[in-house]
C-alpha cells in the first residue's frame, strides 16, 4: 500500500475530483424530449427485426424516407434500458461525458499546460458545452471526437498506425451521422501537418506517415458508406446543416447564447485564444490552426457544436493559456522572478516515506469523502426511477399519454413539438401517431412550418387544423390555443393537469 498511496498526491486529487464533479453534473434528468423516440427506434428495430426507411410514427409524414442515421445508437440504448431503465441511461451518458472531459484534459496535457491550468481549462470546457448534456446519440460524437484527436497525436508520434482510422470511422458512421466532422478533423490535421512537412518544420512527420494517413483517410470515406442508408447518411447531415429552417427554429441548432452561463464561458475559450496569441509568444502546429479555427465556425453556426470547438482547439488553447502564464512570469520583477526559478529549483518532491504515506492516505480519505459526497449530493437523486419519474411527469404529457391510451382506439395526434417523442414512446403502435417530433428531417419544411403557424397562431392556423384533421389535440396547458378549444364545440376536454392539456374532437370516442 505505501507505494501506491505516495502517488495519491493533491494533483490527483484535484484530477479525480474534477471528473467526479462533471459526472455528477452531467447526470441530468431523462427529459430530453427526443430520448423518448430513440428508444422507441430500438424496440421498434427490436420488435421487427429490421431497419425502417420511412416514416411509422406520424399521420402527417407517414411514408417519407427516413435516414435513420442513430440506427445502432438507438439500439444500444433500448437494450440498456431493458437491461436497467432509465437510471442506467442516465448513469451511462454521464459517463460518456466525463470521458470526453478526460480526453480534453489529456488533450490540454499533451500541449505543454500545467496540470493546474489543464483542470480549470477542462472544467471551463465541458461547462461551455453543457447545453448538449443528457442521455443522446450525439454525446457520442464528443467522445469519438476527444479520441480522435488524441488517436491523432499518438499517431504523429509514431505510437499508432493509419490503418486503425478506418474501422473507427465506420463505427462512428453507424452510430451518428456525425461522423463527417471525424472525417473532417482527419482531413485538415492532415492539410496542416502536410504543410509543416513542406517547410520543414521541427517535428514535422515523414511523408511516408502522410501518406498512410490519406490513404486510411480515404478507405475511411469509402467504407463509411456501409451502413444500411449508403450515401443518404452523408446528405443528411449535410441537408440538416444548411436548412435555415431548422436553425432559426430549433434552440440547439442556433448560436450559442452569449447571456446564458454556458454561452459566457463559450466567450471566455475565445477571449483566451485572442490573448495568448496577442502575446506572440504562442507556437502552434498548422493542423492546430485549421482545426480550431474550422470548428470554431460549426460552434458559432450552432451550440451543440461547442463541444467539438472545444476539444479540436485543446491544444490551442493550451498554448495560449501557457503564453499568457508565462507573460505574467515574465512581468514579475526581477528579484521576485530570481527568487521563484530558485525555488522552483531547489523543490524536491521526494518526502520521507513515512511522511508521504501519511499525506498519501489523507489525500485519499480526502478524494473519497468529497468525491462521494458530489455523487450523493447530485448524480444519486438523478439515478433514482422515483426521482426521475417525478421529473418526468413535472415536464412531459405523462397524464396525457394516459388519456390517450385509455381511448381504446388509434387517434391522429396534432401535438406540440416538445411532446412528439414521448407520445411516440406512449401510444406507438396501438395508440395513435402523431404529427410532429424531433425528427424534423423526416417531415420536411412543409409539415414543420405547419406545425409553427399553428404553435404561433399565426395567421392560416384554423386552415392547418382543418387540413390536417386530427382526432385529438395536446398541448402544454399554458398554451393559448387550449382557451380557443375550450369554446369550440367541436372539441372536448379530455385532460388536463399542470403540463398538457388534451382536446378530442367530438364523437371521436366516447
């Protein structure tokens, strides 16, 4: 025990409570609106056997093609919910996140940064890109995304070959449809190291690595197709991308908010890369350049791009935060600047083997106690099924899912956006479909900027009402359509609670 507790020093500690202090913060409720339809992909994969191409779960987009990119996702997570239920779910994507938050560190270490620097940078870090947390397909590619990276710099060192890009694409490719930004890292650390080759810069790596490397770059864009929607899985993304549509009208695909906590340390990531380089003092790689750079514009189109802007400007970052640390060293005056080298000289960390086992095992009692005491104090109330089933029914139409499948027969289900997963995960197959959820590519400009005029009333809301003819309404109960159906008699109360409130058109059921 005494060797392993004198390497139990404060830095470690300080490690081990950051990561502890993101799990816990990152073990948010299940009340993402699209968990719901993700899970009921997997069972839906589950229960056929097969993989669907259009659409099953709506009356206003029955039958458009459905690029189900997150096929092997969605099936991951239907089979840890059976296997442990929504605490699992949440328990897991925690974890996904402190990991990318363990692959931003090592990013952040392996550019020269002090520990110290490297644990308040990672905790600045994950918090910027805390508004895409919670149990999603996508925290997948922040993962893949930090070991991309990091798979990058150990194959410039020569400790990984090409070749082990390929089959990790094709993974990532048949898991999110974001795997284009893999390719796309791959491809500009490749422009950017290529170039230091070219004027030979220290460090720069042999053309024969180059070379493997755009080979394996190229046989990874090839067998990325083989996932069961080929091509379509690239032009999907793609179109998602570029449709103003969905960015003008979807919050997470719109530009950070520079007043919210998140979008504020978004500006300070920014502010400190503008200052270290004004210092003149930062050196960086070509390839650290473009990477940080090209992902700084994905991250300002739309915040759920924050994260990978983060992790592809780690090592950027770095430096920068290192320059501005060493100006400071460097405006000491001299006799304070003597003094510190001289200190800094003469620290021996080696101790006498009984005082370090000592400091050992109180840096340990220490790691125990306040680590446990995060988790218990914030992730444990999260992973509770009856904890989370009250957030549940605080946020979603819990009571009227109920309703509706109480009517005994299939309704066509006009709904608010918000609630279009989980009325899918409730009344899918026997229940009713619905007319709009997450999946906005599946139902187009058309049927989305129907849904809007009626969500906003906007003028020609009765005429989408009329044309889409539903058997029932839902709607949050604040909404003030829910007073112009109270007067119509065309409609009737079915339910209401604090959340959603439920209209049935009239002779639809008893």
């Amino acid at each position: 025990m005494g060797p392993l507790l004198r390497r139990v020093t404060s830095a470690v500690v300080l490690r081990f409570l950051l990561f502890a202090a993101i799990f816990s913060l990152a073990a948010v409720p299940p009340l993402d609106p699209d968990l719901w339809w993700h899970l009921a992909n997997g069972r839906l994969m589950l229960v056929t056997r097969s993989i669907p191409h259009v659409d099953v779960y709506s009356f206003s987009a029955a039958g458009n093609p459905w690029v189900m990119h997150e096929w092997l996702a969605d099936l991951a997570m239907y089979l840890l919910y059976l296997a442990g239920g929504l605490p699992w779910l949440v328990a897991v994507f925690a974890g996904i996140v402190t990991a990318a938050a363990v692959c931003l560190y090592l990013l952040l270490r392996r550019s020269g940064l002090a520990p110290s620097a490297a644990v308040v940078l990672t905790l600045v870090g994950a918090l910027a890109g805390s508004t895409a947390w919670g149990a999603r397909p996508q925290l997948l590619n922040v993962l893949f995304c930090g070991l991309l990276l990091l798979g990058l710099i150990e194959y410039r060192a020569g400790r990984l070959h090409a070749w082990m890009l390929p089959p990790f694409i094709w993974l990532w490719a048949n898991l999110h449809s974001a795997f284009v930004v893999g390719v796309i890292i791959s491809g500009l650390f490749l422009v950017g190291e290529m170039v230091d080759a070219w004027r030979s810069r220290d460090g720069s790596m042999p053309r024969r690595r180059l070379t493997a490397l755009a080979a394996a770059i190229a046989v990874s864009c090839v067998l990325a197709f083989l996932n069961p929607f080929g091509i379509q899985t690239i032009l999907f993304s793609l179109g998602t991308l570029t449709s103003p549509l969905i960015q003008n009208n979807i919050q997470e695909w719109a530009s950070p908010d520079f007043h919210s906590m998140a979008g504020l340390l978004v500006e300070g990531i920014i502010f400190l890369l503008l200052a270290g380089l004004a210092t003149g003092r930062v050196r960086a790689r070509t390839s650290e350049w473009l990477l940080a750079f090209a992902l700084l514009y994905l991250a300002l189109s739309s915040q759920r791009h924050v994260p990978l802007f983060v992790l592809a400007a780690a090592p950027l970052m770095a430096r920068c935060a290192q320059a501005l640390l060493d100006l400071g060293f460097s405006l000491l005056p001299a006799t304070d600047r003597r003094a510190a080298s001289q200190v800094a000289l003469r620290w021996k960390p080696a101790r006498p083997m009984g005082h370090t086992v000592t400091l050992g095992a109180i840096n340990l009692a220490l790691l125990v106690v306040v680590g446990t005491g995060m988790i218990a104090y914030r992730a444990v109330p999260n992973l509770r099924p009856d904890a989370q089933a009250a957030s549940i029914k605080a946020a979603l139409p819990v009571q009227a899912a109920d309703a509706l499948a109480r009517v005994g027969r299939p309704a066509r289900v006009l709904n608010y956006y918000d609630y279009g997963g989980y009325l899918i995960w409730r009344l899918y197959p026997d229940g009713g479909r619905v007319f709009i959820d997450g999946r906005v590519e599946v139902y187009g400009p058309q049927v989305f900027s129907r849904y809007l005029r009626v969500s906003y009333l906007a003028a020609g809301w009765q005429d989408v009402l009329i044309e889409a003819h539903p058997d029932a309404i839902v709607l949050p109960s604040a909404h003030p359509l829910t007073g112009i159906l109270g007067q119509d008699s065309t409609w009737r109360l079915l339910s209401r609670d604090d959340v959603a409130t439920v209209f049935i058109r009239v002779g639809f059921a008893p």
